[in-house]
C-alpha cells in the first residue's frame, strides 16, 4: 500500500517531507553526539567527519523508510 506524505506549511509555504526528514535526522544526529563524543566514536575511525555524516546519511534513511 502507497504511503502518502504529508507537507508541513510554515506561514502558507508547502515544505516537502524530506526537508522535514532532513531536519529530524539532524536533530537526532546532534543530541547523539556528546554520546558519541564520551564512547570516542572519533578515535575509532580516521576520517571522523565522514564517519559521522555516514551516520546522520543512515539515520536519514532510517527515518524515510519508517515514517
């Protein structure tokens, strides 16, 4: 069955669903960062920018294929 989505309206602007994806996955991203910070997620990869915005891409995904 077809998932229709639902666009959220700022003051009569149609915002589509993956910008409000985008800023869920973003704001699960910075609350699990201090987490992160105290496990030393940075220390365990060599390139920890790209580490973490491979995490926030899957949590992204996460988000689009649940909601």
């Amino acid at each position: 069955m077809a998932h229709t989505f639902s666009e959220l309206v700022i003051e009569g602007v149609l915002v589509a669903p993956f910008v409000t994806y985008l800023l869920a996955a973003l704001v699960v991203v910075l609350v699990l960062r201090p987490i992160l910070h105290l496990v030393g997620f940075a220390k365990m990869f060599g390139r920890a920018p790209i580490a973490e915005l491979s995490l926030y891409v899957t949590i992204l995904c996460l988000l689009m294929l649940l909601f």
